[in-house]
C-alpha cells in the first residue's frame, strides 16, 4: 500500500472518529419526560479529515430532575442525542472508548442562557459505514426566576481521542432548536415568622389580657380575637403595629368558650399574615345556685408522634450492564396526632447518596410514590405527597392540613425505586431514607 493511500486512510478514518458518539451515558434524570425533537445540524469535521461539512437532522431529547421546582433550586439536565447528525462514513471500524461528547442546553421564557452539559468518555465500537450510536450529557443550572422555563437542544461537539485529539462541533442551523421540556417554576414561599405573648393564660370572663406581638408588617392594622377551637369568638379588638412589626394591646375576654387568642393582619384570618393561637382558659366564677352542684372535666391535649414497622428495606437486584428500576416499599408509617387545636402536620423524607464498592449512586436516583390513610373518626384526613424524586434536598411523603378542629390516626406508605446506573460495580449500595413529622 503506498503512502499516500494510508495517509488517505487515516484522514477518513479520524475524520469519522471525530462524529461518532458515546453510549452507555449519564444516569437520564427520572422526573422529566423526554420528548424527541429533530433539528437541522451543521457539522464541521477537522481538516484533517478531509471531507466537507455534514449537514443533517439531529434527533434529540432533554429530560430534567425536577419540573416543578422553587426559585433556588439546582435542576439537572440530561441532553441525549437519539439520533445524530451523521454515520460512520468509512469501512473502517471504530475502537470502543475513545470520544467524549460535551454541549449546550438552551432555556427560554421565565429563564434564559443555557446549561452547559458534558458526557463520559465512552462508547461502543461502530462498525464500518454503520449508525453511530446514541449518547448523553449532563449538567445543572440553578433557577432565578418563577415561571415557565423552556428548554431546548443546543450546540455539541465530539472530541476525540484517537491518534489525534480532534474536535467536530456540530452547531444548530437555525436556533433555538424545538422546545423538548419545559419546566415550571415557583417561587420560595416568605416564612410567617409573626408571633404573640400573652401576658396570663387565664382570666375571668370580662378579664383584659395583654398580647404582644412581633414580626408583623410595620404600621399594619393587626386584628386581636379569641378563640374556641378553630372558631372565632365575638371578643376582638385592634392595634398598629409599630415601626418594627412589634405591639402590645389589650384583649377583653368575655366567651366562657375560649380556648385560644390569635393576631393577623388583615379582614379575616389568614394562616400567612397571623400568628397564634396562644392557649387562653376563661376560668368561670359564676356562684352556683344554692342546692346546686358544678360539675367539670377536662380533655387533655396529647402530643403528635409517628412509630414505623421497621427500619430497613430491601430493594430488588438489578443486572450489571443494565440497571434500571431497583424497587421496593417504604417500612409503613402510623402517625398519631392527638394535639387537638387547628394545626395541621407534614411528614418529609430525604435520603442520602447510596454507597457501595469503590461508587455511589446519587442521592437523587430515589424517587417514591406515596400512599395515605386515615383511620375512620378522625377530624383531619391524610394526603399523599406527589409522587417524584426524593434526593437529598427532600420531598413531602403526606400531609394533614390546618383547620377548624384537626387530629387523628393515619397510615402512610410509598412505593421506591432507586434508577441504578447501567455499569454500576457490584455491590451493594446502601442510603439512609430519614423521616420527619413536624
């Protein structure tokens, strides 16, 4: 064979190497649906190669960890080419491993930029004159904005690793690229940080009660009531709150009924602009009628707690090369919510990243399906938490809300299933799934 057809040889042969692609990719995040979109695609291989520039259509898709996140949070993106823009134009066969694909992700409407995304270094042989094979990227981006976030397939570039380090940038012909997903965001809800005082937690009826309050809004009119369980009393009065949010007034108590005084901003109560109820007794004087006997009892608030049936799952096994869905059931969870009064309460879990021999499956690999019940007689009733990704940041398993009169007994329970990466060394993985009631 003379020189120069070698030379020729090798110029297709890394030419062609430049446009393959990787497989075997990053973990595809689990929450957000990929829809496939094509795109027109303008590839440049190096000169080296020697053969003009490919243009075709790419086939893509972007899938996200989180499509309803807060304002705040870290949201990854996986950019997978299905398709790309062009195939092996050689006879010659590719070697495995030698190209790492890296790429831009562009967002639109409530938050623009882009996400820059990258991919290992792997890939499968190709074949002479076959398909290349699909591959994927990965990055994150932090949401700054609430609304509506697009996201479509951007640029990408093949650099390869084969006798020579060489890029092919493949560049969208007419951007933006067709939207894949689109993830809508909120923003973080302002704590209620407003709080009372009351100066006695009991009185006579008619008996004056200081309240003081702090963190209210400066200068706002702040309506002070009574109580009687969820149920506001006919005893109010108002105050201003001074230039701090602070204040101090009084509150004639005259309904033997209550049982609590609130404060809030506004026309009517609201769980957003109150504070309270702090516990009041009307402690009734009245003189019994002679020949009488005043008879009394008292119900006694309890406390809310939870107990679980156990302490340690069992997810099924999954296949080395394959991965997939590792799934399994939460331990059930009874909580017993014996507080009386109007508070409602949340039960959130978070789990670690899962550890194993020499690797780790990320935290946010874990998503669940929760299940609620509630005991029949029981004021409140349980809602299931969405079903999704749980991570490390956390996620709501099920929830009673506030109200008038609340409590009750209620059985909680999800469904698991932990994405375990394809080529994950064998081994065992183990996290630490933490529970809180508040």
């Amino acid at each position: 064979m003379g020189s120069t057809t070698r030379r020729r040889r090798w110029a297709s042969l890394l030419g062609a190497t430049a446009l393959a692609v990787t497989t075997g990719g990053a973990l595809a995040c689990p929450a957000g649906a990929a829809t496939d979109v094509d795109f027109a695609t303008h590839c440049i291989p190096p000169a080296v190669a020697g053969i003009p520039p490919i243009d075709g259509t790419t086939t893509a898709n972007i899938s996200v960890s989180d499509t309803t996140p807060e304002v705040g949070d870290t949201v990854t993106v996986t950019y997978k080419v299905v398709k790309p823009a062009a195939s092996n134009p050689t006879a010659l066969a590719l070697p495995a491993d030698i190209m790492t694909p890296t790429g831009k992700v562009t967002l639109g409407g409530a938050q623009t930029g882009s996400v820059t995304v990258a991919g290992p270094k792997k890939n499968d042989p190709v074949p002479g004159n076959g398909a290349f094979p699909s591959f994927s990227m990965t990055g994150t981006f932090t949401v700054t904005a609430p609304g509506a976030i697009t996201l479509s397939p951007g640029d990408y570039n093949i650099h390869t690793s084969y006798i020579l380090e060489l890029d092919t940038p493949c560049t969208v012909t007419n951007p933006p690229a067709p939207v894949s997903e689109t993830v809508t965001a909120t923003d973080v809800p302002v704590p209620n940080t407003r709080a009372i005082q009351l100066g006695s937690a009991s009185g006579s009826p008619g008996a004056g009660v200081t309240v003081g309050g702090s963190n209210f809004t400066p200068g706002a009119t702040v309506t002070l009531a009574g109580r009687a369980g969820g149920t506001q009393t006919g005893d109010t009065a108002t105050v201003t709150a001074n230039s701090t949010g602070s204040f101090s007034g009084t509150l004639t108590v005259n309904d033997k009924s209550t049982t609590g005084i609130v404060a809030y901003e506004g026309a009517s109560w609201s769980d957003d602009l109150g504070a309270g109820p702090a516990a009041y007794t009307v402690i009734d004087d009245t003189p019994v009628p002679a020949g009488s006997q005043k008879v009394t009892t008292t119900v006694k608030a309890g406390t809310l707690s939870m107990s679980q049936a156990g302490d340690a799952v069992s997810l099924s096994a999954v296949d080395y090369g394959k991965g997939g869905a590792s799934t399994g059931d939460l331990n059930k969870v009874t909580v017993q919510d014996f507080r009386g009064g109007p508070a409602g309460w949340s039960l959130t879990g978070k789990v670690t990243d899962f550890t194993g021999p020499g690797a780790k499956i990320d935290a946010g690999a874990l998503s669940w399906s929760p299940a609620c019940a509630t005991k029949a007689g029981s004021p409140s009733t349980c809602q299931a938490g969405s079903a999704g990704t749980v991570g490390a940041s956390g996620a709501t398993l099920a929830s009673t809300p506030n109200g008038t009169l609340t409590g009750g007994e209620f059985t909680v329970d999800a469904g698991l299933s932990l994405n375990v990466p394809a080529f994950t060394p064998v081994g065992t993985y183990s996290g630490v799934l933490t529970l809180t009631l508040s």
